[in-house]
C-alpha cells in the first residue's frame, strides 16, 4: 500500500467510525462492540434507576438489554442511519412493547421536550460534535432538573497517537471536556479514568486511557 492509498483508507476508517454506512458500517458497528465494550460497561454500572435514559450514539444498540436492567424506557439516536436499522433489527421485540425508542438525527438537534430524560449517556461520540457547546446546551435542555449526563471518552493522549484521528477527529482532554461542559451550564460531580487493553484496528494491542465525566443539571 503506498502512500496515497495509506491516506485513503484511514480517512474511509475515520469516516466509518464517525458514521457507520452500508455493509462496511455493519462491520464497523460490530467492531466498535468489541472496542467500546469496556468503556459501555463502565458506563453502564453509572446508570441509576430510572424512567427515561438516552443514550446518543448507540451503534447497533446490542447492549439494549442491560439498560433496560436498569431503566423503563430507553432512547437511543444516531446520526447513521444503517446504525439505526440495525439497533431496530436486534431490539424489535423490546420496540414491539414500547420500551426502546431508536431514532435517526442529525447530531446537533435532539427532537425531545424540554426536561423529558432523568438522564443522558454517550460513549466514544464526543470527537464527532460539529458545534461541541451548542450540543451540550441540548442535552441540558432534555434533561430533568437533577439529570445527569455520563460523558465517555478515550483521552486526547492516547486518540492523538492514532493514525485515523487526524481526519476529522476533536480530541479532547479532561480538562477541556469538564470547561465544556461548566460552559454549558452543567456541573461536574464525578471524573473516572481508567486504563484498558484493546486491539486496534490494526489488529495491535494497545493500553487505552478513558474517563467518564459525571456531569449534574
């Protein structure tokens, strides 16, 4: 592979990752499980009981089940729409009975009342916000008085070293994502960082550092 072709296929990966489309993005939506499954987990034990939860950028959503472990109803959007396909294809019972909502969006508005969610999560989502504050200004909105949003991301030290995240990635760092969200009028309860070892997609095994920023309306 020379050069050229180098940078053609690592922005394709870096656009998959961002919007999963056609069969490559089922691919990639299946990869990103395996990647993400750690960082979803963690998140997941985060979660409180509750009425209504989002989560914004499910992938395929195969994890539906364990939200509903914790919550009535869970709401899911994406901005892929073979992603939302595929979330509709393996939770089509738990949608047959009202409780997963998945919809297609386009990743700066939320099409929820006001103060609708007790609370708000997304993972590995943050990177691809085209207006990061004005986004975050949305799930304010759709949160409860008292609702929390779960921010998880893999630190800009480790994404930097990433050959993809140059096309089309914001990288953050815990600082920068915790001023974001002060600005946005949230308030920061918690901070979890943790260290993991993942496959990338090179097929290498890396030492990934993400945290999950707890953040309060």
């Amino acid at each position: 592979m020379n050069h050229h072709e180098k940078v053609e296929h690592l922005k394709e990966l870096a656009r998959q990752l961002r919007c999963p489309e056609g069969d490559e993005g089922i691919q990639t939506g299946e990869h990103m499980n395996v990647n993400n499954a750690g960082m979803t987990a963690r998140t997941l034990e985060k979660l409180q009981a509750a009425e209504r939860v989002l989560e914004i950028g499910p992938g395929n959503a195969q994890h539906a089940a364990q939200v509903l472990e914790k919550v009535k109803h869970y709401y899911a959007v994406d901005i892929s729409e073979t992603m939302v396909t595929e979330a509709r294809q393996r939770n089509a019972v738990w949608i047959e009975q009202g409780r997963v909502h998945v919809e297609h969006i386009d990743g700066q508005h939320l099409p929820f009342p006001d103060a609708f969610f007790d609370e708000i999560f997304t993972v590995n989502t943050i990177y691809f916000w085209p207006e990061p504050l004005a986004y975050l200004e949305e799930m304010y909105r759709c949160l409860k008085p008292g609702g929390r949003l779960l921010l998880a991301f893999a630190t800009q030290d480790f994404m930097e070293h990433l050959p993809f995240t140059q096309y089309g990635f914001e990288l953050y760092s815990i600082n920068t994502a915790n001023d974001l969200l002060t600005q946005a009028r949230f308030s920061v309860s918690d901070v979890h960082q943790e260290d993991e070892e993942i496959l990338s997609n090179a097929g290498h095994a890396v030492v990934r550092t993400f945290v999950i920023v707890s953040a309060q309306k």
